[in-house]
C-alpha cells in the first residue's frame, strides 16, 4: 500500500511517499480503506523526533483517518469491543495510535465511531483525535460544568483557531457554556467569535487576564485548556477564578514554569493535564461513547461543524506540515487518499 513514511527525522521535506505491506488487524481491531486522514500537531512533533510512537504503534504518522471497514481481527464484532454495531463497509471515522498516513490502517473497534451523517469523509476525519483530546480534557480531566460554578462555569481557550481550539469552541458553547479563547491576530480572533466564542482575545495587543477579569465581573474563568504552559502559567492562575481548573495539554511555550503555590492552596487551584495517545484502549472507548451520545447528535443536527483550513492530496503531505508550521492557518489540515498519484 501507498503511504507516507518519516525517512529521517527534520523538516517537512523528509516526508515522502513509499510502499508499506497492509497492515493485518489484530484481535479487536478493524482494517480501514482511508479516503481521508487528519494533520495533527503531534506528527510534526514525531517527524521531529520529539514525539516517539507509543510501543507497538506503527511508525507512520497519523493520528485520525476516514474510511470504510474492510477487514476485521478475532472478536473485532463483539459486542463488548463494538458498542456501536460496526460491521464491514461501514464508513467511520477512527482514533489512532499511528499509521494514518497510508492507504489502509488499522484500529481498535472501540475507537471507531460511525462517521456522522451528512459530513464528507473528509469531515469526518478532522473530528477523532481533537474531539477525543477535547472531551478527555475539558470536560473528564477539568470537569467543565460540573465544578464550583456548575452549569454556568466558562472556559478560556488559549489557541482558539488551532484545530484543537475551533472544537473546543464549538463543543462547550453546544453545551451551554460561556467561551473564551485568544489567537495572535485580528483574524483569527473574528474567526473565533464566528464559531460562538463570546470574545476572542489577540493576545500580541491585549493581556488575556485584563480581558477575562473584566468580562467575568472580576472573578475569572473555571477552566483554561493551554496549549502553551511556559510563562503563560502563572498568569493563567490570575485569570481562574476561585476552585478553577488549569488543563495543560502541548508545552508551546515550554515545560518549566514558575508558580506561587500560596494562590492554589488559598483559592483551591488544580493544574492538570494529559497526553491522550499513551492512554489505554478501554479509556478511548470510554471517550468514543461520550461522544458518542453527547457530541455526535449536535454534529448531525449542525450546531458543531467541522472547520476544514485546506485539504492536501497525500502525497503532498510535506506541503501539509508547512502550512502547519506555518501557524496561520484556522481549524483541520487535511489529507485526501483519493487525490494521491
């Protein structure tokens, strides 16, 4: 099969096109004909070398496909690995651990979701690996909703036109919630509000923590989702209101910072945080149904879209992380296995 393999580690240009044997789905897992695979942060990380598949993924980077079920491993169909009735020729979208740039890849059932109706499998493969990270985080790790404020409880997203920050948007507005995010220009930031964040924050022209206080009648937000760590920590403790949640997910900023603990202890501050590629089958099974009953009718009834920046044919996935690189871009890098040579 056609697949697109990390020949040493570098810029985007190290990307390249080559020939891999099929993969063969394991007990519990599927076989997925990809029309569509996602561009994810983290495999610019790997195609650095900074971000080691976990042992036994495939090498290929590759984190969310599209497709159709083609093939099946021992009990792939039993009811307690397939919660949703999965069954051969089924279109579905699909959480990996690796091994989505390529033709075909493989996948626990439990990670496999029916892909919503109505999107293309080009939609349907932006949604898996930010609505997992999204869901885990915000609202399992940082409990948005079911905090100090209850319902009424708001969230700051630092990052809001990143692929990740456009679903979080989207996903915590659906469900109620005050949303505020930053971005580092006057674009982006309209881009922001357009999806239902209440107020986007350029954070190169004004200070997020100014902003959020005065928007909350000085009492903060419940819940921040950083993207960045690093100095952005501390000033992020200013900005939670009392019993509020910080959700470390990606150290853009850098992984040490420093921190008055006397303000977590007296105002009962959490920083908390995950990877979710690390994490065990059963976990993202359990996020799969989640969203499954929670999310997916408010995509098929679309009240969440998905926000596709560009899509790439394939083989062109060096251009894909240059635009990723790039940072300008709002919402999901694509790549299209129908497009590739």
């Amino acid at each position: 099969m056609k697949a697109i393999e990390i020949t040493e580690f570098g810029a985007p240009d190290v990307l390249k096109p080559g020939e891999r044997p099929m993969p063969a789905p394991k007990a519990g897992e599927v076989l997925i004909k990809v029309a569509a695979s996602g561009v994810n942060r983290p495999d610019v990380f790997q195609r650095k070398g900074g971000y080691a598949p976990p042992p036994g993924a495939s090498d290929l980077p590759g984190l969310e496909v599209a497709g159709e079920i083609v093939d099946a491993g021992e009990d792939a169909f039993d009811p307690k690995h397939n919660p949703f009735g999965l069954k051969k020729g089924d279109r579905v979208c699909a959480l990996l651990a690796g091994g989505g740039y390529a033709e075909y890849a493989v996948a626990p059932t439990e990670q496999c979701l029916p892909a919503p109706k109505g999107l293309t499998d080009i939609e349907a493969a932006s949604l898996p690996e930010t609505f997992f990270t999204v869901w885990s985080n915000v609202f399992e790790r940082a409990h948005l909703g079911s905090g100090e404020n209850g319902a009424e409880e708001t969230l700051l997203i630092q990052g809001g036109s990143s692929g990740i920050g456009v679903t979080a948007i989207q996903i915590a507005k659906a469900l109620g919630h005050r949303v505020f995010v930053t971005a580092g220009t006057d674009e982006k930031c309209r881009a922001c509000e357009a999806l239902g964040a209440e107020r986007a924050i350029n954070y190169k022209t004004e200070d997020f923590v100014e902003v959020v206080k005065s928007l909350t009648n000085d009492r903060g937000v419940d819940v921040i989702l950083d993207m960045v760590a690093g100095d952005y920590l501390p000033r992020e403790l200013k900005a939670l209101a009392d019993g509020g949640r910080v959700c470390v997910i990606a150290l853009l900023g850098g992984a040490k910072a420093e921190i008055n603990l006397n303000d977590v202890l007296r105002r009962r501050l959490v920083i908390t945080g995950s990877t979710l590629r690390p994490r065990p089958v059963a976990f993202k099974g359990k996020i799969a149904a989640q969203l499954k009953e929670r999310v997916w009718p408010e995509i098929e009834a679309g009240r969440i879209k998905p926000v596709i920046h560009q899509v790439f044919p394939a083989d062109q996935a060096a251009a894909a992380h240059e635009l990723m690189e790039g940072s300008t871009h709002v919402g999901k890098i694509m790549l299209d296995w129908t497009q590739s040579a």
